[in-house]
C-alpha cells in the first residue's frame, strides 16, 4: 500500500530517491519523506500530500549524500500528516526506517517498549519497528543483522523495511515477510524499492529477497542473511521490461496509454501461450497430465482479478465442462472452503502481492491443493510460492485502474479452458483449432475498437461527468464483463455505478431507474441477446438513459439512446472486445470531471494489507 525505495552509491541519492517515489505514488501518497546519510549524520525530511510538496522541501537543502532511503505513504495507522509520515526515527536517532505493510502487534510492542523507557511522537506502527530494532541494537550489541532478525522473530504482521544504523556509514539494512521489496545493482550502486518501475530506470538486474531473510546494500556490493544471520548467496536476475513501458510517453495518463497498449501486450502473451498454433504451458510447468488430473476448479482473486474469475467460471464450465466455482480472496480464505486432491485452485493477481489472494494461495497450500498463478509481476510473492505459474506479459501496468493486466489475464483464462477442453475430450481437433485462430485474432479486433471508438467515447462522455449513479447491465459473460465496466466508472470518477445480472433487475433495482439514470448494456452473446434486450426495454420505459455495446449484426437503435458496436468473435472472447469501450467510458468521463485518473482517491495499486 505504501512505497518505499533506497539508493547506495557514487551519485546524489536525493534526485535517484524522488524519482523512484515518484513512479511509486500509485502506491500510495497522503505523505512522503526521505533520509540521506553522510559522514554517519543522518538527515530527514518529511512532508504531507503529494510528493510535490516534498520536493519543494527539499529544493531549499543541499542533501548531496549518496546513501538514503526514501517513503510514499497510505496510511495505515496515523492520519495522514507530517507527524506520522516515514521515515520514522528512534528516541535518540540511532535507527532510521522506512516501511511498507502493517505490523500487527505494535500495540503490545509499544507496552514493552514504554517499559524501557522508550517514548512515541506518532501514531504510527512503524515507529514502533524502528525503536524496536533500536532496543534489541543497543541490548545484544550484535549489529544490525542479529537486531533486525530479533526484530523479524517478534513482530506479527507484514514488512519490508529498509533501515539505516547512525554508526554503520554508507550501509542500508532491509528485510522483508510478505510486503514486496526488489533490490537492483549496476556499476554505480545498489537500489531498493517496493515496485520495479521504482528503480527500472537505473537498472534491469536485480534480486529477490525472500521472506524472513535481511540484506545488506552497500555501495557496490548487497549481502543476504537468513534468520540465523548466516550468509545467503542469490542469483541476479535480469528484468524483461523495458524502460519506456514505465513512463507515460506522450500519453496524458498511464491509463489511456495503457488502454492503446493492450493490442500489442495481448499479442505477447498469446505468443507465450501458442505455438504453431498448439498451445503450450510448459513454461508454466504445466503438462497434459497434471491438467487431466484436476476435475474442479477453484478461481480466487480480488477485484478485477474477480471480474476475469468470473468470466472464467462461465467459460471453463461451458466450454471445458469442468465446475468451477469462483470466490473472492478475502472471503475464501475464511470460509473453509471444500477443496479434494483433485482441485485446482487459481490464483489471479497483478501484482502477485495481494495479501488476500496471497493469503487464499497458502490456505489452498496448506490443504495440499495444486495451486496456478496467472500473475504479472515476475518473482512476485504468489508467483514464487504457487505450484504453477502462468504469467502474463503485460508490462508493468502503473494506473491504479487495471485495464491491460486485466485482458491478458482473459487471454490466459482462454488458452486454459481451451487445452482442458481439449485435454477433457469436449471439443473436436476442427473447433480447437477455430478457437486458437480465434485468440489470436483478438488483438486485431482490439484495435479496430481503440481506431473507430475512442472519438466517439471521448466525445459522449463528457454528457455524464455530473450523473451520480450508473447501472451496467449484461447476461451470462456480460453479465460478468459488465462488473468490470461498473468498478472502472466507480473507482476513478467516485461515480456510484452497479452492474447486475439483467434478469435481477425486476427483483429490487428497477426500483432506482428514474428519468435519464444511466444505464449500460451489454448485448453480445446470442442465445440470451433478446432477453438482455427486453431488459434494456424495460429501464428505458422507465426513462433510463441507454447506452448498449452489441456486435455489428445487431440492430438495437429501438432501445438505445447511444450505441457502440464492436467486431463479432467467438461468443467465449467476447469480454475482451466489450471491455475495451467499458475501459474508455471509465476513463472519459472521469478526465471530464477533472480528476486524477491514474491516482484515485484511497486506493493504492496492490493491496498488500488485509
Ligand atoms: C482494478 O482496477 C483495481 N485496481 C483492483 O480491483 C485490483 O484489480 C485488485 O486490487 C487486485 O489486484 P491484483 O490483481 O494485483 O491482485
């Protein structure tokens, strides 16, 4: 939720520290702060709201150290202000620390902590932490590493803290459980940080540190240690992305340029799916016979990680006819739910660090169920722990509304239920190979909408910056991309918007159309085309406003006040055209309304706290 990055090494860490923070404001930003150490004096400087007010701040010091660290904040505990903005420092300025998770327990911490004398100026758990690495330093007298892993041993919650010691010059500490942290190194230094964006600029080889494990980053040199603070060798890894795919490049947000990319990084995923036109999952470690082990499947996920869940439900019971049953992370890992050898549970996630669906992935584990990730972020915590991990290729996506991430989740969720379809004898060799020519079609298509539709979009859009509500409404897998459609409106504008099954609408809802109440449906699967019709009939004899995305056989001028029409494709891919006019509705008319699309209000991009 929060972003924390650091630099050790020959040039100013002020300029490489504002820069990180800077592509990890999506991370969270109601405060921000950095510490640079020079000649053992260590310097902090902390300001409330955006990062803007923190470098104005600075830009009246001369900080030309080369060692700091730095914080972007979401606040957790403590209101957002300067008080309680990291880094946070202990009573007498021998530990300063910066921290991204929640430490449960800091309220009994803060009681053993008194008892030694130790005092609060914050509201803040990570106070907490940083004096009480100070206790264990200055108790034991062992130096950080044995300071630090005391610290990891009595503490409950999740981290990843980079810390630097006033009597250790130009070293940064860092440990992690559960919170993200990847460390980088090139010819001019050592960095950390929360996200890869952070520090993808500087360099493309980095580690990853593990849980329960804490590193040494020195100016040319990182050093890992495990919990008994015994050495810890670890590869380098190189990072596929490139540079340009974490900047806006002409773009006005991240958003929209996000949106303009999907063809091309749904393209890359389905070229690391399809082979000559054969599917292949062994790059995900996948083969036949594990998949015709599994008989029922289990999907969990988070927002619109759920939304791609429950397009897969459809899919993989309609075409594959293996039940599946989908559930929110934060609920499945406290319904206890049902799982035998012969489930396979599904994990979707971005960002691979979700603490809820992270939480469900080790709940499913822990019931020896085979687990597959189909994340994005490579090495992240739910790729590195599921028994197989299926990644999407989408790049890092930085606007807090998933828009690309989320299509080649769909792309993966189609290559899956295709091959057990196939796998599962339920499809013909003739309809397999349809299906296939068809996934690879979808990028096309996807421009076609993003060339004919986004004028058109942007144009009507603005006629609904001011509506307070929306309704999108859709049967079976429109039914599900109409979820998708309702939380894009609602998590960027501050719109409320609902989405629901069409046919419920006459239990209850109806009840709220009134004279021009938006309502969105979508029309493109045909065998219930007619009845989602009728419904749209029914709000708009109730003054509704309509607005319906159906396919360009379709004729529905009788029922729609506007009508975006998108290319056919196979009736199981649909959501991945009808999605792409929901993704610029969202976008419009919140750019309308003048706010910050790519960093809404309370929301950060990966939710790495319960
Ligand atoms: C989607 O626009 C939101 N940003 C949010 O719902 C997101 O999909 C959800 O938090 C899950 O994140 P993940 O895919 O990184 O697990």
């Amino acid at each position: 939720m929060c972003g924390i990055v650091g630099y050790n090494g020959n040039e100013k860490a002020v300029d490489i520290l504002l820069d990180g923070l800077s592509r990890l404001e999506y991370r969270g930003y109601d405060s921000a702060g950095i510490a640079i150490e020079k000649n053992k004096k260590i310097e902090v400087i902390k300001a409330k709201g955006k990062l803007l007010n923190l470098k104005d701040k600075l830009n009246k010091k001369n900080l030309d150290g080369t060692c700091g660290i730095g914080h972007t904040r979401w606040a957790t505990h403590g209101e957002p202000n300067e008080i309680n903005a990291h880094p946070h420092v202990s009573n007498d300025g021998t530990v300063t620390l910066v921290h991204n998770g929640i430490i449960e327990n800091y309220q009994e911490l803060i009681q053993k902590l008194e008892k030694h004398n130790y005092v609060f100026y914050s509201q803040t758990d990570t106070e907490v932490l940083a004096n009480l690495i100070d206790y264990y330093y200055k108790k034991y007298k062992m130096g950080p590493i044995d300071a630090i892993n005391r610290t990891m041993v009595r503490i409950r919650g999740s981290y990843a803290i980079a810390v630097m010691f006033k009597d250790y010059q130009d070293e940064i500490w860092v440990a992690r459980k559960d919170s993200p942290m990847i460390i980088g190194k090139d010819k001019n230094g050592t960095y950390l940080a929360s996200d890869v964006p952070a520090i993808l600029k500087y360099t493309k080889n980095v580690y990853y540190i593990d849980n329960l494990e804490c590193a040494c980053l020195k100016k040319d040199d990182v050093t890992f240690y495990d919990l008994n603070g015994d050495k810890i060798e670890k590869e380098l890894n190189e990072i596929k992305w490139d540079v340009s795919s974490a900047e806006k490049e002409g773009y006005e947000h991240f958003m929209i340029k996000e949106i303009n990319e999907q063809p091309d990084v749904i393209k890359k995923t389905i070229n690391s799916l399809i082979f000559d036109n054969k599917i292949k999952l062994e790059n995900a470690n996948l083969n036949e016979e594990d998949l015709k082990s599994f008989d029922n499947l289990y999907i969990v996920a988070c927002g619109s990680a759920y939304h791609v869940g429950i397009c897969a439900q459809y899919i993989f019971e309609d075409l594959a006819r293996i039940p599946t049953r989908v559930e929110i992370a934060s609920e499945f890992r406290y319904r206890k739910p049902i799982l035998n050898k012969n489930t396979l549970v599904i994990i979707i996630s971005q960002s691979g660090e979700t603490a809820d669906s992270l939480a469900a992935l080790r709940e499913a584990k822990n019931k020896g169920v085979k687990t597959l990730a189909i994340v994005n972020v490579v090495g992240s915590s739910i790729a590195r722990e599921a028994d197989y991990v299926l990644y999407t290729l989408a790049g890092p996506e930085i606007a807090v509304a998933t828009t690309k991430a989320f299509s080649t989740q769909l792309i993966a969720i189609y290559v899956l239920a295709t091959e057990l379809a196939k796998i599962n004898k339920k499809i013909n060799n003739e309809y397999y190979n349809e299906l296939i020519n068809e996934i690879k079609n979808i990028p096309e298509k996807i421009q076609i909408i993003l060339n004919t539709l986004t004028e058109k979009i942007q144009k009507f859009s603005s006629k609904f910056s001011n509506i307070h509500d929306a309704f999108y409404i859709g049967r079976g897998l429109d039914y599900a991309i109409s979820l998708e459609g309702s939380l894009k409106l609602k998590e960027i504008s501050y719109i409320h918007s609902e989405a629901y099954a069409s046919g419920e609408l006459k239990h209850g809802t109806i009840s709220l159309i009134e004279d021009n109440t938006l309502v969105i449906g979508i029309a493109t699967q045909e065998e219930i085309y007619e009845k989602t019709i009728s419904n749209l009939v029914e709000v708009k004899s109730r003054g509704a406003y309509v607005i319906v995305i159906t396919t360009e056989d379709k004729d529905v001028s009788k029922v729609a006040n506007d009508t975006i029409i998108i290319p056919k494709t196979n009736k199981y891919f649909s959501p991945s055209l009808s999605v792409i006019p929901l993704q610029l509705i969202g976008y419009y008319i919140t750019v309308s309304k003048g706010l910050d699309v790519d960093k809404p209000r309370n929301l950060a991009k990966s939710v790495t706290v319960e």
